[in-house]
C-alpha cells in the first residue's frame, strides 16, 4: 500500500525514501516505486492473515525458532514442505499455504523491526522461493484459477462484487508479482548464485519452455477476458502490474533500449549516436508556461494596481545569444504578456525546486555546487534527416538549377553547383542506416521482443482494445456508465462503509486505485512501442495502427482536458498505511481532517509519470504520420496541450512541445503569431530536421491530400509484412501459384511408404464413397 512513488526498488535493506529522487526515476520506464503499489487499502487485514497462516503452521514444525535465525538448508526443507501443500485437492488448505508463502515473500515482517529488515528479507526469500520452484507451481495454480469457470459464473450471478470473489487470484498473484520484482532489480551486493537465478528467470520468461506462450500473453488473455465481461472478478490492478513488471524485466528499461540501440549500430558498422537522449533530458531545465487568454484578462486586471516594466522582443537572429544566457531562467525582470506567474508562482516555484533536486541528488555530497547548475550551451540536440528531406531537397535544386527532375534519385548531381553537392553529401550521412537496416533482415533472431510479437500478432488488436477499455474507465475524465466496465473489484471491501471516515478513506483507495492502474498501462504501452520499434518497424506501426483504430488519441486528449496541476498534486494516499510501514510501525488513529489533510509530498510522482508516459504515446502515433496529426488538430488538442505546459517540468513540456510542433503547420498564421513564446519554446527546446519549414507552413506535406489512402497503403505493407514473416508458406500471397490444369496433374508427389497398403481402403473412403455435387462443379465453372 503506497502513496505516489516510494524510493528507488531494489535499495536493499535499509534504504531510506530519499535514496533516489523521484524525479530521476521518470527518466526510466521501471518506475522504481516498491512494493506498496501492490496493495490497496482495503488489503490491510489480509497481512494478519497471510501472518497467521504462516506462524501456525511454522511453530508447529519448527519448536523454539524464528525464521530468521533458521540456516539455509532448514529453510529450504520448510519452503519444500510448503509446497508440498500446494498439491493438496482442498482449497481452503491450498489458500492457507499459499497465504503462508506470500508472508515469506513479504519480508516476515512479524520478526523485522524496521522497514529496511522488511525488504531485506524479502528479497532474500523471493530468491529463495524462485531457486525451489515457487514460480513454476503457482503458474500451475494460476491457469486453474483462469479456468475456474465455477468462480465466473459465482461472480456473474452476483449484483456487485468485492475483494472476497477474487481472493486466491491476488494471493497467487502477489506472490508471483514479488518475485518477479525482488529478482529483477540488480544490486551490487548479490552473490553470484542471484545474478545465475536473474537471468535463468528472465529466460524462463521471455521464452517458452513449460507452455506454449510466454507468460506475458498469459497476463494478456486475463486482461481481455475481463473487459469481455466473463471474469469480472479478475483483480486487474494485481495483472496489470505485473504484466507491467514481466515487460520490463523481459524486454527491459530506457537504459537497456540505449545499450541495445548502441549495440545495433555496431553491428551494423554505423556510427555511435550523437547524443544520449536520457542524459540530455537531465540536463534540461523547464520553461515558463505561457498563459491562455482567459488567465491573460485576470493577470491584466492584476496589474492595474501598479505598473510592470516589458522585455522587448527577441529578434529570431538573436536566439543563439539569448540560449547562451539560459532560455530556461525565469525572467525575473520583467514578464511578458503570456506569463501567469502571479497566479501559479507557488506551485511552479516548488516544482521547479523539486526538479532541480532532482539533478542534483545523483551528485556526491561533497561535490554539491553551490551556484545554479550551468548546462550545455547552443541548442539540446543534434539534428536529423529524413530519406524524404534528401528528395524534397534535390526536387527544388534541380527545378532550381536545371529546369527538371529525376523523381526519388539521389545519386545523381549532374549540373548541380558544388555547394549542393556538399549539402546532399552531409545529409546523406545521416541516412546510412537504411541501408544496413534493410541487409541484417534477411535472418530473423529470436529475441525476447520477437517472441512477444509472434504470440501477441493474431490477438494484439483484441489486447490493444482491452487495454484502452481498462484506461478510460481509470480516467479521471471519465464518467460512470452503464456499460463501463467495472475495474473496482480488486478495491470494494464486502461490506460498504457506515462512517464518514471509512467512506473518505474508501474514496482515496479507489482514486489511488485508478492511478496505478493508469501508471501500469501507459507504462506497458510506451514499453512495448519503443521495444517493437526496435525490433521492426512493421510491429510498431502493427501496435500503433491498431491504438489509432481503437481511439487511442481522442481517449489521451480527454485524459489530459482536465486541470492537469490538480492531477500531477494530487493526494490520493494514507502514508501511515503503506506498505512496509504499516506492518512495522504503530499507526496512529485516523481521523477526518488527517485524511482531508493527507502527507506531505507536494506532488504525485505517480501522476507525473503517468502524464509524461501518456504524451510519449501521443507522440509515437502521430510521428510523420500526418494524418493522426490532423486528428490532434480536428480534436483541437492545442489549447489542452498549451494548458498542460504550466507544469514546470522539463520532460513532460518537451513531449508537449513537440506535440505542437508537428501541428503548427496545420494551425494557421495567426495561431503562430498569437503564441510566439510557444514557438520560442519549441525551437529552444525540440530537435530540429534540416529542411523542416515546421514554423512557417509552407512544407509540401502540410498540404491537403487523401489521408484515408496514407493508412490503407500503412496497413497493406503491415498485412504483407506479417504475412511473409509469420504466416505458412502455402497462405502467403507472395508464394507462387500453378493454374495450369495439365502442370497440377502432372507433379509427382512423395507418398508414405507404407501408403501402397492401404491405397483400396483410402480410395474407398475418399474417392467412392464421397457423392459428386455436379452442382458445385459446374458453378466453379
């Protein structure tokens, strides 16, 4: 049970919650946010229960001991015997000894006398557990769980359902989520037999070896048989994190998708990135926010009272100076017509405080500067190009030059000055990669990310809808409907709560229940984007397509058509009662006012990183292709965009930015000249494409054109791509076809060798007694 996002996972025994700021944490997709997610509020008793499964049946095997004090090889004789009765035919005993393993993969937390003894032990028994098999015989008990088909029909026949219909589900569950998290998190202290046992279990994971399938696509198939209506029991929250979770140690985090993007590049003989992307995220500071017009009026009617001194205008040719001097400061100066920092000046200021914490906290004590943190001068990153932008470029060169073009030729510069020569060859550096990309795919390797792809290929619009189903009805957007589906099951206690304390707490449960479960989602889908990418581009565009087809961008723009500061500061949690906290300390009593007061963490992490997820999705689908964009505008998502600017972190306004850069052109004149700080912002802050006239509208591609007809070619290349690589050689329609009559007749075919003694029998069976439809014959004809 947590509030926002705790420290960094995997610390270890004794890690405090500063032991790394939250705002580092939103540069990788782990999220690194403990244990207490796991739990809701509701869930509190059942940690005496799992407790008291566990001392009953330890204390009457083991006299006079505590689990602590046990050697190796006795522990491992108990957790043997334990499993011994996962095997038993009643379930109500198989429940106790499940209950008595998730206490070992809590941390016995009823022999620890702090927080830290409590990780540490859990991490220590989640190894323990994985090495005897654990995992292996609850997934056993998890596929008869799925296939309860008697716990369905109970939970469909009943009116409203609670934690009580899915309780040996989140057992099962938790247990395997603790293990695949304890396991996955790497420390320098783990002995050697630890780092074996991670990457066994990652195998184990990523690639099938007791089932057919992967279990991700085991977590997949819970997801859409519960939004399909026939397991409405299913505790979602507990599947999503953990299929979360699963992604992440399978497929791996922002700081393996780099290593594995350098190690390509190698391999491919291209040249080493010109920057790393998390690391220039860190060294970005925030901008101010401009203003919308309607807090322009009340910031107006505020200066009436006394006069302000104005910036003068920043010449375009001047911007080089003026990012030399820190575009990112505060004007403190003056403030321009745009700014609103009378009104949200507190909130801003702390965050930014925050923020650059956030910088400063993965530095040595000692070496902590006393000034600001000075960054890189010039512009953030370093400019791309397109295949297309070559084209486009020798196009006006040679109408320019010449009088004519060569179509899509870029070789030949025949007539062209020596300066254009020397422009394409620089272009041309960029564009390398194709080339090699296009050679390594003649053999396909079996990687984790393939594997994931070929389950998931024939169901994945299935789980695309699902996933999205889930998310809207977790929207805080969102309005309760009739034939929403109902993802409170895992959170509803069995009685409803009588007082108004029991209800306030009831209602922060659920509101935080409805931010994991955003947080889990958004995080899988940027996970499995970014992975498939880099895998092929044609199982990115397979996912992204089939996000667009199920509404993905007008449910993200909704998400975000709400007062996006009230969601990033939003206290939806007890931390009294998080987890491990509340199994080690006293709690003190409850009451109104604490709970209307709540903690005293100025912003939710979880919802910060939730937001910054959700606008890399955005961004993903809309990338070069421009008939999303003109879904972005048709939704007019630039006023809602400009709003989300006012929260003053530097990740979350450059997704933002470039959001609005792709549309820009689209928007008008008098949009751009109304929102010159935006621009400004977008060209301090966003990488810039040679050749990209984004500010002024006047690209070839801005112009209108069948947009239907650049999804239906998108999606018959995706088709042909699935079919050549996935599907058998006889359904391909790339594999020949003989329709000559004589040809089809005169092949030899190899029969079985023992064919010749039962050839009477199968001409009897096949040929003489199957009656002739003359009728179909001659329709044929």
């Amino acid at each position: 049970m947590g509030t926002g996002d705790g420290p960094e996972e995997g610390n270890g025994a004794g890690a405090g919650p500063g032991a790394q700021c939250d705002g580092e944490r939103l540069r990788d997709l782990g999220g690194s946010d403990g244990e207490e997610k796991l739990y809701s509020y509701t869930e509190e008793p059942e940690l005496s229960s799992n407790r008291r499964c566990f001392e009953e049946d330890f204390h009457a095997q083991v006299q006079g001991r505590r689990w602590l004090e046990l050697d190796g090889a006795r522990q491992k004789a108990y957790v043997m015997r334990l499993l011994d009765g996962l095997e038993v035919v009643n379930r109500d005993k198989r429940l106790r000894v499940a209950r008595a393993i998730l206490y070992l993969a809590q941390g016995v937390f009823g022999d620890c006398d702090n927080e830290g003894d409590v990780l540490h032990w859990s991490r220590h028994n989640c190894f323990l557990l994985y090495q005897l098999g654990t995992f292996t015989a609850f997934l056993e008990l998890l596929n008869m769980e799925i296939d309860n088909s008697q716990a369905c029909s109970s939970a469909l026949r009943k009116p409203a359902i609670s934690l009580a219909d899915s309780t040996e589900l989140r057992v099962l569950l938790s247990v395997m989520y603790l293990m695949v998290e304890s396991i996955r998190v790497e420390q320098d202290t783990d002995p050697p037999e630890w780092k074996s046992c991670r990457e066994t279990f990652r195998m184990e994971l990523s690639f099938p070896v007791h089932t057919e399938e992967p279990f991700a696509l085991l977590l997949f198939t819970m997801v859409t048989k519960f939004c399909s209506g026939h397991a409405p029991h299913f505790p979602m929250r507990k599947v999503l994190l953990l299929l979360w979770k699963v992604l992440l140690f399978t497929l791996g985090g922002f700081e393996a998708l780099q290593e594995l993007k350098v190690r390509k590049r190698e391999e491919l003989g291209l040249p080493p990135l010109p920057e790393d992307s998390i690391q220039v995220m860190r060294s970005m500071r925030a901008a101010s926010p401009p203003t919308c017009s309607i807090e322009l009026g009340e910031q107006q009617q505020q200066k009436r009272g006394g006069h302000r001194s104005r910036r003068p205008l920043v010449k375009q040719d001047s911007l080089d100076m003026y990012n030399e001097r820190d575009p990112f400061k505060n004007e403190e100066g003056g403030v321009d017509e745009e700014e609103n920092d009378d009104v949200d000046s507190g909130l801003e200021g702390e965050l930014d405080l925050m923020e650059r914490d956030a910088v400063l906290a993965a530095m040595p004590a000692q070496r902590l500067p006393i000034e600001r943190v000075s960054f890189p001068k010039g512009l953030p990153w370093a400019p791309k190009v397109r295949q297309k932008d070559i084209e486009h470029f020798l196009e006006a060169s040679r109408n320019k030059f010449i009088g004519f073009t060569l179509g899509q030729d870029t070789e030949t510069l025949i007539g062209l000055p020596r300066p254009i020569h020397e422009s394409v060859k620089t272009l041309k550096q960029v564009r390398w990669w194709l080339q090699a990309q296009t050679a390594s795919l003649k053999e396909v390797q079996e990687t984790p990310c393939e594997v994931l792809y070929r389950a998931m290929l024939y169901n994945l619009p299935q789980y695309m809808i699902a996933l999205l189903k889930i998310l809207l009805a977790a929207a805080p957007t969102s309005k309760a409907k009739t034939d929403s589906i109902n993802i409170l099951a895992d959170v509803l206690p069995e009685e409803m709560p009588i007082t108004v304390l029991q209800s306030m707490k009831l209602g922060i449960d659920v509101n935080r229940h409805k931010e994991i479960i955003v947080k889990s989602i958004s995080a899988s889908l940027l996970l499995l984007l970014k992975h498939f990418k880099l895998n092929h581009i044609y199982q990115f565009e397979y996912v992204s397509q089939h996000l667009v087809f199920a509404n993905c961008i007008p449910l993200i723009l909704k998400f975000f058509n709400q007062n996006i500061m009230s969601y990033i500061t939003a206290k939806n949690s007890i931390s009294v009662l998080d987890y491990p906290h509340c199994t080690v300390c006293d709690l003190p009593e409850l009451t109104a006012e604490s709970l209307e007061a709540g903690d005293n963490n100025q912003f939710c992490w979880r919802n910060l990183f939730s937001c910054i997820n959700l606008l890399r999705i955005l961004n993903k689908l809309t990338k070069w292709k421009h008939s999303r964009t003109m879904m972005l505008v048709v939704f007019k998502s630039a006023p809602i965009l400009k709003r989300a600017l006012k929260v003053k972190q530097a990740m979350m306004q450059l997704y933002i930015l470039k959001l609005l850069k792709i549309q820009t052109k689209y928007l008008g004149r008098q949009w751009r000249k109304s929102n010159m700080k935006t621009m400004s912002a977008i060209y301090q802050k966003v990488r810039h494409r040679m050749n990209d006239d984004w500010a002024y509208g006047n690209d070839i591609d801005a112009r209108p054109w069948d947009f239907q007809a650049e999804e239906c070619t998108l999606r018959a290349n995706i088709e042909a791509f699935n079919s050549r690589r996935y599907d058998k050689p006889q359904d391909s329609e790339f594999a020949p076809v003989d329709n000559c009559l004589q040809s089809v007749l005169g092949q030899r075919l190899e029969l079985p060798k023992d064919f010749h003694y039962s050839y009477e029998l199968w001409l009897e069976r096949e040929v003489f007694s199957q009656p002739i439809r003359w009728e179909e014959l001659l329709h044929y004809q």
